[in-house]
C-alpha cells in the first residue's frame, strides 16, 4: 500500500476518532517525511465534508503556512523535545479535519518529560449558538431562541422582529409615548445580533448585554454594554452615537464599525476600531487602533492608552466564528472558553500553565474536539460535568 493510501484510511481514523495509539504514530511519521509535503496533498485534505466547517484555505497557501511554522527556528531558550516540534507541525496538519490549528509552546518542558496525560471523557459539551434573552421595559422576559420568525412585541409604535436570528426595530410614523427602554443580554453559550432603530447594527458575544431605547429621540443616541460587543454604526451627524461602557467608559462616534471588550474577568477594556473615527473618554482613536483602560480605576484617574498597530483579526475573531489563540495567555484562552462552552475552568493548586497557544478554531467544535488537541498537546485536565481542572 503506497504512503498516500494508507494516509487517507489514517486520516479518516482521525476524523472518526477511531485510531489506536500505534495507528496515531504512523500518521504522525507519513507527516513527517518530507517528501510528503507536496501542494497536491495538502490541497486533497481540503475536500472534507461542510459540516465539519473547515476554514477555507487555498492549497497553496496552508502549504506555504506550513512550510514556514515547521522550518521556522526555535524562539525558546530550552530545547522542545523532539515529538513536541513535529506534534507542533503535525496539528497543522491533523487538525484542519476538526477545523481547529493549535500550537505550542512550553520552556518549561524537560528534554526527556513523557508524562502520562490525565482525562476523562468530555460528556459532549457542545459549543456555543445563537441565542439571548430580551429583557422588555415592562420587565418581561423573552427567551429569543426558542422563538420562530416574527413580531416579539410592539412597543409604542414600533415592532420589535425577530427574523432569521437577528432582532429588528421598525419604528414607524406612529410611534408614540414615552421613551421606553429593552435589554438584550446573552448568557454564556450564546450570541445574538439587533438592529437597533436607527439601523445601527450590534452583535453581541457569550455573556454580554446591550441596553438601548426602543427609538432614538433627541440630540444623541446613548446606549449601555457589558461584556463584548461589536458595532456597525449608521452616520448621523446630527445625532452622535455615544456607548457607555461597564459604567466605566464612554465612546462617541458618529458613524464607524468598533468592537468593545469589557467583560468584568479582564483586566482591561479595550475598544479597537476598524473604520471611521470615535472617541473613548475624549482621546481620539484612529483605524487600526485600540484603546485601553484599566478595570479598576476610578473615573478620575482614568487613563487611556493606544495601541497602533491593533490586531483586528484577532479582535474580530468571535464575530467571524473564530477563537483565535495568538499572543493570548493560557488564562485569557482558557476564560474565552468558560464563556462560549458554558463551563467553568478551574487550576490544580491554583497554578496557571505557562503553555502558550498559537493558532484559532471555528466556534462551531465541539469541547472534546478541542479537548482532544489539547491533550495531543500535553495539556493535562480532567473534566466532571461542566468543570474543566486544569492540572499540573
């Protein structure tokens, strides 16, 4: 049997989670030899089935991102054990069937360290979907995914349509009454967008919320957030957009796509802008920037600092179904996924990893898809229930 049969029956074992530890070897060594890392071959792992919701690549260029990640040298002072450089690449590889691409890197791994992984079998926690609670000004709840295409409620002239998994608000001529206020809040596990009245449209992610008017009166539209949200802005300069953040920050705009992040477990809140011109507690920020504040800091000694060269694809990861690992710590990683998973990561004797993720996965893999990987990667865990311990 040539190598490149013999690939595909291991490379479908992997998919279907049936390969043995010897068979998992073997696919590991054909990946190794260099002379199968031909276009041809890399391109041929692109016809995988949709719904595995694989990123779509050109052959060519996971080939060349390949190439560069295997060749590239060393950064670490201590030398990574030979297995961990070609699981490095190997993930690359092997992992593109479960549409996630992890690397990793530890100092602290001994030149000889076999350690035997502890798990026990995720119970299928699936990921995160569409899904939010709106909070009427009536104080009435409605669970938003449980709801087909519709009129939610009409308030005072305007209806409130949920269509196709976006919320809508029509004002129309007849609106009417007091300035009346909704909340939309996402538990963890969830995401949901709204068009607000004016058309503006917000997308909010795991464990967020948006406070808002059902329609937009007056010299300015005001807004309220938690957690992280992005926004597309409609101009008006008539009217500025001004978002106030966690009761901590306020942005103005008058027309400009930004993402806010400010979950209450971080320690900073950064907004990162992508098109247009906004101001964050009076400091203009430019395209491509991203403003930080610290959590914790008092509203007069609140200080602003800029980022210039901000890494939007990483910010906007979550909009675009990605988690995306570069230069995050493990504990930032690890928090990203109590939120979109709906569990709760916990640490052996309260000792942080110092393993460093690189890479992103799809939000739509399964947490023992992602599990799986970073087992493969020697990060030791065990998870009961929705508990993830990390040890050590």
């Amino acid at each position: 049997m040539d190598a490149i049969t013999r690939f595909k029956i291991l490379w479908q074992g992997y998919l279907t989670d049936t390969l043995n530890a010897s068979e998992a070897e073997e696919l590991l060594t054909l990946i190794r030899k260099d002379e199968f890392f031909h276009k041809d071959h890399i391109a041929g792992l692109l016809a995988a089935p949709p719904e595995l919701g694989i990123e779509s690549k050109e052959g060519d260029e996971i080939f060349e991102e390949l190439l560069s990640r295997i060749h590239e040298p060393a950064q670490v002072t201590r030398r990574i054990p030979y297995f961990r450089r070609w699981s490095w690449a190997a993930a690359a590889v092997i992992v593109i069937g479960t549409a996630i691409a992890i690397a990793v890197s530890n100092n602290h791994r001994s030149e000889t360290s076999n350690t035997t992984v502890t798990t026990n079998s995720p119970a299928g926690i699936p990921p995160g979907k569409e899904g939010a609670v709106l909070t009427l000004a009536d104080g009435r709840q409605v669970v938003l995914d449980s709801l087909g295409n519709g009129v939610v409620a009409t308030q005072n002239g305007t209806q409130v349509v949920l269509n196709d998994g976006r919320l809508t608000y029509d004002p129309t001529e007849n609106t009417t009454g007091a300035i009346v206020y909704n909340t939309m809040s996402t538990p963890k596990g969830r995401q949901f967008s709204v068009r607000l009245p004016d058309g503006t449209k917000v997308w909010l992610n795991a464990a967020s919320s948006i406070r808002y008017p059902t329609v937009f009166t007056g010299k300015e539209r005001k807004v309220e957030v938690t957690g992280e949200v992005y926004f597309e802005v409609v101009k008006n300069s008539k009217m500025p957009f001004r978002v106030t953040v966690s009761n901590i920050a306020e942005v103005e705009v008058l027309g400009t796509h930004f993402n806010v992040n400010a979950y209450t477990n971080e320690n900073l809140i950064n907004t990162t802008l992508l098109e247009g011109s906004i101001k964050l507690n009076g400091t203009i920020i430019k395209p491509g920037q991203q403003a930080r504040i610290a959590i914790g800091q008092t509203t007069a000694s609140q200080h602003v600092s800029v980022i210039n060269d901000a890494n939007t694809e990483q910010v906007m990861a979550w909009k675009n179904g990605f988690i995306n690992f570069e230069g995050a710590t493990f504990d930032a990683i690890m928090r990203q996924l109590e939120r979109w998973y709906d569990i709760q990561v916990v640490y052996d004797n309260n000792k942080i990893p110092t393993t460093r993720l690189a890479g992103k996965m799809t939000r739509g893999v399964p947490l023992d898809g992602l599990l799986k990987n970073l087992e493969a990667l020697g990060v030791h865990f065990r998870l009961d229930g929705r508990k993830l311990i990390i040890l050590q």
